[in-house]
C-alpha cells in the first residue's frame, strides 16, 4: 500500500485515498461487525468475500474482537471435505442501549442488549387533561426519563458504565450547538430552543462518557423500519410517524440515517383550520388524530368522556365500523375518516412527487390503528392525485414493528454510531481534541 507521512504528526496516510491505517482498522472492524450484527452467526470463511476483506484481515479483525468481547464462537458448520468451521458472532451482553419514545400519551424507555433483544422497559404516562404543552412540561419529562433509566438499569442488573449510549425520539426539530448539545424545537408542545441534552447530562445518574443521541421521532420509527421492518431491501422510503400528529423520515440509503421532514406542516388547504403549531390549512390540522378527533367531535361525534387520544381513536373507528352484525355505523364517524382518507392520499402524493420513493410505510399508532381500515383508500387518493410514473413504482404498505418501532430506532442511534466507530467506547466525556503526539502513536500501531 502507497503510504506518506505528513510532516506535523508523522501519521501514515494512504497516499490516494488520504485514510490513516487508524482509519483501515476502524473500517476493517466496522465491516465484520455490520455483516455480523445482520447476517450472523457467519465462519471466517465467509466473512472476507462477505465484507471485501482478505483472510488475514478477517482473522486479525476477528481476533481483535474476540479479545475485545464483542465477538464469540458460536458453535460450527461442516465443511466440503475438510475441517468443520468455527463460526462467530456478536456478544449479545458486549454493550447495551437505552431506547426512549417520548410520545403522545406516555414515555416510552426500554434497554437492549447489543442484538436488540429487550432486557426491561417501563412506560410513564403523560396527562391527557388540560392543555396539551402541559403535558411536555420540561422538568416533568426529564423526571420521567431520570427515574425511567435507573429502573431498567436496576430491573435488569446491568451497570451504567456498559451502556454504549441513550437513544431518545423526540417531538420536533433536533439542532445541535456545541455548548448545549441537542437543542429541540418543538413548536406544537411548547418546547422554544430547549437545550435536553444538557438537561439530561445534569438530571440523569450516567457516566459522562455514555452519549445521548438525540432526535426526531419519526427518523428513528425510519430507521428501525429500514433496517429490521418493512423497509428491508428498499433503495428509499419515506416512513411516516401517525399519531396525534403527522410527520415523516426520508430514507435515501438503506443503512444510513434518514432526514426526518414536518410533512404534517405541507399546506393542503389555503386559509383552512388552524393547525396546533399556529398557521393555517396544515395537513396535521384535518390528519393528525387530535384533530380527526376534533372534528369529529365538532360534526356531533361523542368521544369517551376523559379518553385519552388512543382510547378515544379505538371508540372512533367502533362507532364507523361496529362490530356487532346488523348494527349501523355511525354516518358522522365514517364522513370523517373519508375526508382524513383524502387529506392523507394528497399527502402522499406530495411525497411521491418530490421524493419518488420505492416505498411509503405508515407507523405510528394512530398509523397502525387506521391503516388496516382505510390504507386502501388513501393509496387510490395518493394515486389519483400523484404523477402516474412515479405513483406506479411506489408501494404504499403498513410498517411491521408495531407502536414499540420508535424506541427501537432510538436504540439503534447509539448502536449505529458504536459501529461506525468500530465498536469502541469512548472512555470519557469528548471535549478537546487529542493532542497530534497521542494520534500519529496510535497510527503508527499495525492494524
């Protein structure tokens, strides 16, 4: 391999492609660890063509693994003729991840072992009485998440310093400033520019050096759809969050992040209702549940008295589709749940005229509850209203992990990063980078 060094560090840099040999090593581990975490238990055999590695590679990267405690033998597989091989695969209690959906009617958080197997979860309910940014009352959500951490931990016996990180989807805009880390404007639940990353770091019992990742809830619905759900083997999707509002990730590269977008603030109707995020004719202002319940309400529906929205949602779809053989449906219901079906359908037009992507998959549990019932209705409108060529290389589909899929893509964010960095912790909090002497001796190490 062609290798310079540069003058000020002496690191040694490929001469074409600019990478350190820190680099290769790093890529080399992310590499097996990825077909490993997806195609496992795999023989080393299998793992070079499988990951474009050589023999040697694969077998100082495995080595460096197994010593590492991410990987172990996993029992073997008879060969063509000769020796059986052993075969290897992720250590499942190597890591571990923390998984918080910060969702409409409750708190949401869950620990996962390294292969995404759950370990404990517990949920804490946010009020359905009063004014709905009561219900995101800052201090009241960091609480939930401070005593919700510590009891997964302590439910499953696992330290605090084995976490690789704490995955959190949020409601809103995720920025990112360099004092305060993850910055959220959540505009329709009365969040303006809060710093929740810092809030965290101050609140939670964690080691400084496990991260928090951070983000949008519909981009971590995106991201455990692509890589365990519906979206498997799709090139792009867009995944779309329904709950008691509307939003959506688009998906460009099957293993790589999505963008979350606010699809539910597209205008679909000039000087129409007010939306909760203050302008009017939104599309979360006629689709999203609160305001299908709204309207269905206004048209002389009667919801549950004290229902919360997903109480209130079930009795909603009972009334336009009863059960009980001979009873009538409610007209008011069903005229209600046509025009979301419409509103929706040009919803999903927009998406497909401006992405044009292979798939569109609702989630969500207001998604989850509607789509069986009426999904086919809103693809014929999606269809009607969409350029027919990209419309007809567009599937229109339910996700299938069920209204857990947030919290799971807010686990795989840590895990997607630990893999990136080839499966290395940081050992402490990142503030400086290290000094250019630390760098150039580790480069100067042989992968």
């Amino acid at each position: 391999m062609l290798q310079r060094t540069t003058s000020e560090t002496g690191t040694k840099v490929h001469a074409r492609t600019g990478r350190t040999v820190r680099d290769l090593r790093r890529e080399n581990r992310t590499a097996v660890l990825r077909r490993l975490y997806f195609d496992g238990p795999m023989s080393r055999l299998t793992l070079g063509p499988a990951t474009g590695l050589s023999s040697g590679s694969v077998s100082n990267v495995v080595a460096e693994l197994v010593a590492d405690g991410l990987v172990e033998e996993a029992g073997s597989v008879d060969s063509a003729g000769g020796r059986p091989r052993t075969l290897v695969r992720i250590t499942p209690a190597s890591g571990f991840m923390i998984g918080v959906d910060i969702g409409e009617t409750r708190v949401r958080i869950e620990l996962f072992d390294l292969t995404l197997t759950e370990l404990a979860r517990t949920e804490r309910p946010l009020a359905c009485s009063g004014p709905r940014t009561a219900r995101y009352d800052v201090d009241l959500v960091v609480d939930h998440l401070r005593e919700g951490i510590a009891e997964v931990l302590r439910t499953a016996d696992v330290p605090s310093d084995r976490l690789i990180g704490v995955g959190v989807g949020v409601p809103g805009i995720v920025a990112r400033t360099a004092e305060d880390g993850a910055v959220v404007h959540g505009q329709t639940v009365g969040w303006d520019a809060v710093p929740f990353e810092r809030l965290l770091r101050a609140a939670v019992d964690l080691p400084e050096s496990v991260p928090y990742w951070i983000d949008n809830g519909a981009k971590t619905l995106g991201q455990a759809e692509m890589w365990f759900g519906a979206g498997r083997g799709a090139r792009s999707a867009v995944v779309v969050l329904f709950g008691s509002g509307v939003g959506a990730c688009v998906v460009t590269d099957p293993m790589g992040p999505g963008r979350a977008i606010e699809w539910g603030h597209l205008t679909v109707r000039v000087r129409g209702r007010r939306c909760r995020c203050g302008a009017a004719g939104c599309l979360e202002a006629y689709a999203g549940a609160e305001a299908l319940l709204e309207r269905w309400r206004e048209a002389g529906g009667v919801p549950p008295a004290g229902a919360d929205e997903e109480t209130a949602l079930t009795a909603m779809l009972a009334a336009a589709y009863p059960a009980e053989p001979g009873t009538d449906p409610d007209a008011t219901a069903l005229a209600v749940l046509a025009e979301t079906a419409e509103y929706l359908g040009a919803g999903f037009a927009d998406l497909i005229n401006l992405f044009q992507p292979e798939r569109i998959l609702v989630g969500g549990w207001a998604g989850l509850q509607l789509g069986a019932r009426f999904l086919e209705t809103v693809s014929g409108y999606a269809r009607e209203y969409a350029l027919t060529y990209p419309a007809s290389r567009t599937g229109i589909g339910l996700g299938t992990l069920g209204p857990e899929a947030v919290t799971v893509g807010a686990a795989l964010l840590p895990l997607v990063d630990f893999f990136a960095q080839g499966g290395r912790r940081p050992e402490s909090k990142p503030t400086l980078p290290a000094p250019a002497w630390q760098s150039a001796l580790q480069d100067r190490v042989s992968p």
